[in-house]
C-alpha cells in the first residue's frame, strides 16, 4: 500500500532534503526511522520539493509503498488507528528537528512529486530593527534597509504567469526551465516582518532565491519596479540578481488533486515537463 | 541623563539575565557592549524582570544612566538621530540571540524596575503533532496530551486579583508575595498553538511556570477546573503542582505609566513591596 507522510523541519542541521552519504539530511534521517518502525531493512521515500541546504519546511509532503499489513504490524498494541500510532512512533525516534505531522494511506496513483499541483513557499524578512526577533532569527532574514513593499508587490506582479524563468535558474543540462508563477505577494505579519508568499506549479533550482533577490533590490530602491520584469525578459542568469540566503526560506505547502482525479493528473504529469527542486 | 534600552533575546544561551561572574548571561552581554558603545570602563543596568536560565524576552525594557553628551559622542558621524545610531552600534557589537529592538532617552524618574505597572509573558504549548513546528520548537513546549482551553481558561479565571501566590512561588525569606494578576487568558494563535497571556502588576520566582503547571494538569483533564483555586486558597507550596520548562515562556511586554505620571509611580512604589523575578 503507499502511504503519504507530511513532515516539517528546522532546515539549519540538515544537507538539504536528499540522502548523501556521510551527510546529514532529512530524507537520511526519515528514510532510517521509518525502517525501524515498519522493521524492514530499507525504505525509499520521494519528496514533493527536495529543499537545498538550510531550506525549512512546514508542509512538505512525500510517500512511500509499505506491505498492506505494515501500519498495523508497527502500530503494536497500541489503542486508536494504526497510522497515528505509526507517527507516534515515528516522533519518538526523529531527532527534534524533523516531526511527521500526518500519516495516512493513500490512493495507488497519488506520487508526492508527480501528483503535486503547485508548491508554496514563505521568505521572510525583517527590515526593521524594532521587528527583528532573536526567536525566529533561524528562519527570518535580518535585512538593514528598510524595504518598500508596494514596490515590491509592482515587481512581483509583472512576473506572474508561464515564462521561461532561465534568468533566475541554476542552469541543468537538458532540462527546461519554464514554470508557472501563481501567487507572488509581500505582506507584512502581524509582528512587522515582511512575509512573501511565493506559488508556482514547480520551481527550478535556487527560482525562490533570486526572485527574492531581484525584488528586494526593488524594495530597498536601488533598482526601479520594473527591473525583475527586465531581467525575467533577458531569459540569462544575471550576476546584479543576489540568491538570498537559505535560512529564510519555508516550503510552506504542496496542492494535490483530490483523490479521484489523481488519475488524470498523472497522465496529465507525463505529458509534461520534468520537474526540479526550487 | 537617563536612557531606556528595550530589547529582545533567545534565553538558550544564556544563564538568564542577571549577570554573574564566569557565565554568559543577557546583562553582561549587554553591559559589555554598552561600555564599548560609550567608551566608559563600567555600565550598570536596571531592567524589569530579571528572567530565569532559558526564558526568553521580546519586551525586555532597561535603564541605564550615562553622561549627557555620551549619545552624541557615541553616535559619532553618523547622520540621523544620535539614539537610533547608538542602538545601531550596539547591534552590531551585540551576538545574534540579544537585539536592541529601540533605545531612547527618558525623564529622571524613569526606573524601567520600579516604574512598571504590569509585565505580560506568553507560555506556548504545541498539544497536537499537527502544530508540533520544529521552527519554533526553542519557544514553544510540545506536549503529548489535547488540551481542553475552555477549562484551563475557567481554572484561570478563578486566580484573577489580588492574591497571595505563595502555592505558585518559590520562597524567599522576608518577600511578599502578594501579587495581582490582571489576565490569565489562553487562546489558539493562527498555527494552532496555545498562548496564555498572563499579566501581572509583579511576579514572584517561578510563579508563571508554576501556575502553567496548574493549569495544564487541568487542561488535560488530570484535575478538575477548580484544583488550581484550591491550591492557590491553601497557601502553601504544592509539590503536585510542577514548575513547567522555561524555554516556553517569553517576556513579551512591560506597561509604564505616561512620563508626566513617573513621579507619582515612583512614589507609589516606595511605599509598596519589593518587586522580584518571575
């Protein structure tokens, strides 16, 4: 049976989401905990966005085929659905920066990679002395000019869309670069910070963190609004655009399909381009 | 002249606020960079609530008094206001876990101890491995059992007033301790974690750990709603009621009257008890 496993983590201790050996990563770590609990010598899992080093994540989402009697063998005597019990378990044996936060079965043909709709992200950024928090320095940039948001949100509008986003992409031999930005919008938290929410269908490598740094290069006024849009246009890596740094960065949440047209957006999922890490 | 510092820490570094020889806590570090900052041999500051090991401060306020044209000095040729440059100055001295949040000159009487009406701390609880958030997991407790916010809210409202708090304090020979809570409230934030707010004029040692500690035993139903009352109403240290982590409990803000009402405070205060830390 495939089971999905919905997990968040402090990004600061890992290599980045994919097993290396000798590294310490959240799929190494996952993929040896949940061994342990199902009591098999090995387990695969595929991760919805394989995060880079330091990326944080709230909602990322990956599955794994398991026996059909392997929940209830793990869940034990324990009272209550197996699947609970299984991520009971598994917490117990994650060091404390990774918890699984749900697991279920799920249908044969949902995939965490292909299945995904769109991927979201959070970048957040303190520009204010008076909002910088030591509490949450481990996933808030701490930035020292003062950023104008409309100007911001000016920028970001211009790239929403399908566009060729080679200009914000680590180049890979052979594979497109053309992806569809959803949702590109600054807001500020209830604390002050100045939170970007950032959706598209997929990224491709280190996309997140040169838009950020595009627009934050708006933002503080050293490039005018329509700068981002110049460059997206250019369709080249551009060295004035800066990849903000990891820290800052959360895979917030992964959009699938309901259950009963998982089908139809695999099918769909072939037909297309391949998808990459942000 | 007088100066009022407000600052924001991460507790985990620190052996708490109150500096002591040959450990690293939020006064020293403060004090040193304030020294270098003004370029005196010593500074001493007074703040208001000397914080255990671990507790940590978004709302911290202090004073400190410095010669009158120490700012401007310090400020050096940096344009602006001389007070935000100095504050500046000390952020880049300061390590990253402490954080001048506004530095400010104030009246004579201003005492950031002896001044303030009320301090407001925040107790979080993660009850549920849905809100479990490895991001904020320095701040926030993760706790096994759903907790009932209705009761622990009904447990809380029973403790509102003036009060002696000696059940909830850890002794101290010749204090009172004699306390008014003002609000004693716990609600869900956006992310599913429970908050209390707990405000008081003034709070003895360990009393917000402790009185947590009552509430949650009610909370998770171990205790009836009016067990906490109860203990309050006996008077007398409970060894059932335990003194919960420090790592989740934040000093978030401190209430002082208006600058023309500081006389009449301070006035006030002298003829009150003494003031200690929770």
């Amino acid at each position: 049976m495939r089971v999905r496993v919905d997990l968040a983590y402090d990004g600061a201790g890992f290599h980045g989401w994919a097993r290396q050996p000798g590294l310490r990563t959240v799929q190494g770590e996952l993929e040896t905990a949940l061994a342990t609990v199902l009591r098999v010598p090995e387990v695969s899992v595929t991760c919805a966005g394989r995060t880079d080093t330091g990326v944080h994540a709230r909602g990322q989402v990956c599955h794994l085929d398991v026996a059909d009697d392997a929940l209830t063998g793990a869940a034990g005597r324990s009272t209550g659905a197996p699947a609970r019990a299984v991520a009971t378990r598994l917490n117990g044996l994650l060091p404390a920066d990774v918890r699984v936060r749900a697991l279920r079965g799920v249908p044969d043909d949902f995939d965490a990679r292909v299945s995904a709709l769109w991927r979201r992200y959070a970048y957040r950024v303190a520009d204010d002395p008076g909002t910088v928090d030591p509490l949450t320095r481990g996933h808030v940039l701490s930035w020292r000019h003062p950023l104008d948001l409309e100007a911001m949100n000016l920028a970001g509008g211009a790239l929403l869309g399908e566009h060729d986003f080679a200009a914000f992409c680590k180049r890979r031999e052979g594979a497109t670069t053309v992806r569809t930005l959803l949702d590109l919008q600054w807001a500020r938290d209830a604390s002050g910070v100045a939170v970007a929410t950032v959706r598209a269908d997929a990224f491709c490598h280190h996309m997140v963190r040169s838009l950020m740094g595009a627009l934050l290069a708006a933002g503080e006024g050293r490039r005018p609004p329509d700068w981002p849009a110049g460059v997206l246009r250019a369709g080249v890596r551009d060295s004035a655009v800066p990849v903000l740094p990891a820290h800052a960065l959360t895979l917030e949440e992964v959009g699938y399909p309901a259950d009963d047209e998982l089908g139809a957006r695999a099918e769909a999922s072939r037909r297309m381009r391949s998808v990459e890490a942000p």
